[in-house]
C-alpha cells in the first residue's frame, strides 16, 4: 500500500523523536556544538611594495604579533600577466604611476568575522584574495573587472566587503566568506574610498579621477576626469545620490581647490564628513543634512616641501584622517609634509605637528585613545594620543605600509603554521 507525502513525514519526525528519547534514557552522548575560538583583538599593516601584513597590538605597545605573506601565489600571477600583454602593459603602469617603482601587492585588508582569515586587495595583481591565517594559504580569490583593485570596506556586521575597481570605475560587494559577488555599481573615474554608513544600509564611494599624470596645473583640471561621490543602497545597488564636490566648493567660494575627495571621516552620529582633496594642505567640512560645505582647516605647510604638485605621492599632498570614538578630535596625515597632526573639532585648532616620514594612512587604536599612523616613509607605524596629541610610539614594520585596520585572530595566534 503505498503512503502519502504527509504520512511518510510524520513517520520520520516519529523515527528522530524516538532516536532522541534513546539517546537521553540510555545516557547516550549528545554530540555538542563546537565551542567559539576566542579571538584577539589586533591590528594588520598593509606593506605595500613588500607584499606582507604585520600583525601588531591593537593598543598599549603595539608590539608585533606575527606577519602573513598577502602574495603566495606570486609566481603564478606573475605568469599570467607576463603571458597577457595587455595585463602586462596595466602592470607596469601601476609600478611606474601610483606604485613609485615599485609593485603594490597589498592595499587595504579586513578580518573574516570568526577571525579565521584575511581579506586583501591586491592593486597590481587586480584582485582580492582570502588567506587562511592558519596555513597561510589562498582560500578564495575575486579578479576584480579592469586591471587594479585599491581601497576596501567591510560592512558593520563584517558579511560584506566593498572593494574599488579602478580601471573599470566599478565597486564589487563580495561575501566576505565566499568571494562570491553580491552586487556591484558603477562610479566616478577612479573610484577610491568607501564607507559603509545608516547600520550598512548604506554605501559612499568617493572617486578621485586621474591622479597619475602631470598635468596638475590647476588650468588642467578638467583632464583629471569625473569626480564625485557615489552614494548607494547597500541592498540593491541601486544609486540614491550622487554629490559633485566642485559645485560645493565652488559655493564656498573656493574654486581653486581640487574636487578629488580623497579619505574621508564621519562623526558619529555621520551628520557631518571631513574629507581631504588632492593637492591641499587641510581638509574640509560637509553638513549632510544642508548638503553643504561649512567649514575650513588649512594646515601648515613644511618649508622644505616643495609646492610642485607633479611632486606630489598621487595628486595628495596630505592623505589620511581619522577620528576619535567621541567625535570630538580629528587626526591628519600630513603626507608630503612630513607630519601628523591631531585637531580639535570644534575650534578646528591643530595640536602638536607629530614628525613623521610620508604618513599615509590614519586609524584609531583598538581602545579609541590613540591615532596610529603608517609611516609609508619610514617603514613604522606611529601611535599619537589624541588627548596629548603627543607621540606614544613606534613600531617598524615592513616595505611601505600604508593601509592600517583593526582585525582579530584567534587567541594565542603568532602567524600562519605554514
């Protein structure tokens, strides 16, 4: 006699309940769920030209932890491209343009939530790649569209990791456990830094065009390209808002200033943003609410800087800001000037100028009372307490840092067994 769909399920369910009842009468093991690994809270250092991350405290001495290899499969893309003449031609225009000379192995990395992997972006070999922090080894790898990825965000729940495409002026969303892309949209020219705002219903990306050219007079502007903020549903893709800086800047009465947003900070409650442009010793304010600029910081130039922008690490002349957990100070990479600096928000007042050699990156320590800069320079990353504005700190790590990002690694961890 043959049963139904619904006798058979609930002769099943029958048969697991039984079996369940076996188990707890007869004092049978309960497989348990495995416990959670306790992770550490730590800090990676991107060196860029060197293709490593160090791993180093997030606070206190910022001491070094343990180093991951961000290129074991450098070999392998080498081939690639070198078999691909139209890859080859990208590769070598990003070591001689935005690269100094050098290659850019890793830009920007993020931690897997359950802190069993790290998430780069691979400039020069066009992709984003997870390495397994227990073995070293490639566990996913994303070719971005074009020939070059650059700046990364991860979502606030960190599922989600945003990475800039900047040939193709193109954001890729990817599961940040997969790989696999959940969205994606289109920019400005050259898009750069994304932020992640409203909870991660929400996506920034701030294009900054053309930067590898020497046509940075002023009156050549309009060869740098489209150059505007992209602002996205973090669901969809689909486009909200698009905010043209040059028509801000132009009300503000500062046509001179270049319209390249390039890093970027939030306060808080993410009513107000403070962005640096390429070329300017400062950085400026924008009321989200007003859609409007509404306030000014110059900073002081180093005398021994010269004022020839073609000079000038990729059209910025200072890239590299961060704020405090509490809103109320700001911390300023000076890159061509050979400075940090911490400022007070409200009075827009600069504390002490932190010597510091090509800073290129600023972040906040793991317990919100520190700055810490990389020093591209120097090969060091630089602890500044905010309250002081003083240095804490230096701490050497490998060939050109520049991205800095808070991570965690399980408890104990010291680097890839590999």
């Amino acid at each position: 006699m043959r049963t139904s769909p619904s006798t058979r399920r609930r002769r099943s369910y029958l048969s697991c309940l039984a079996s369940a009842v076996v188990l707890v009468t007869t004092g049978a093991a309960v497989p348990a769920a495995a416990a959670p690994v306790a992770l550490r809270e730590v800090m990676f250092v991107g060196n860029n030209w060197e293709g490593t991350a160090d791993v180093i405290q997030s606070r206190g001495s910022f001491a070094k932890i343990g180093r991951v290899n961000i290129i074991p499969d450098k070999d392998e893309r080498l081939r690639e491209i070198y078999l691909n003449p139209i890859k080859l031609a990208f590769f070598l225009g990003i070591r001689n343009g935005p690269g100094e000379g050098h290659d850019q192995f890793v830009d920007d990395m993020y931690t897997t939530p359950d802190g069993t992997s790290v998430v780069a972006s691979r400039p020069s070999f066009a992709d984003v790649v997870s390495i397994s922090l227990a073995t070293g080894r490639i566990t996913w790898r994303f070719p971005v569209s074009g020939f070059r990825a650059d700046h990364m965000a991860v979502s606030p729940d960190g599922r989600r990791v945003a990475v800039s495409a900047s040939t193709s002026n193109t954001v890729h969303v990817l599961d940040i456990g997969t790989g696999q892309q959940v969205g994606s949209f289109a920019t400005g020219d050259k898009p750069h830094e994304n932020v992640f705002t409203d909870g991660g219903r929400t996506l920034w990306n701030m294009s900054i065009g053309e930067v590898n050219t020497d046509l940075d007079d002023p009156g050549w502007d309009f060869t740098k390209g489209d150059r505007h903020i992209t602002v996205v549903d973090a669901s969809t893709f689909r486009q909200v808002k698009v905010i043209d800086m040059r028509q801000r800047l132009d009300a503000f009465g500062r046509r001179d200033l270049s319209d390249a947003v390039r890093p970027v900070a939030f306060t808080p409650d993410e009513s107000t943003l403070y962005f640096q442009v390429s070329f300017f010793n400062g950085f400026l304010e924008y009321d989200v609410a007003s859609d409007r600029i509404t306030r000014l910081k110059e900073l002081p130039k180093n005398p021994a800087t010269s004022d020839d922008r073609t000079t000038f690490v990729n059209d910025s002349r200072h890239h590299g800001m961060s704020m405090n957990p509490a809103g109320t100070k700001l911390c300023i990479a000076g890159t061509m000037d050979d400075y940090a600096t911490v400022v007070d928000r409200a009075t827009l007042q600069q504390g002490t100028l932190v010597p510091a050699v090509k800073p290129y990156w600023a972040t906040v320590s793991g317990d919100g009372s520190a700055c810490v800069i990389s020093e591209a320079g120097a090969d060091q990353v630089t602890a500044i307490d905010f309250a002081t504005g003083r240095k804490l700190v230096s701490v050497p790590v490998g060939d050109h840092p520049q991205r800095v990002r808070l991570g965690h690694v399980p408890e104990g961890w010291t680097g890839p067994a590999s």
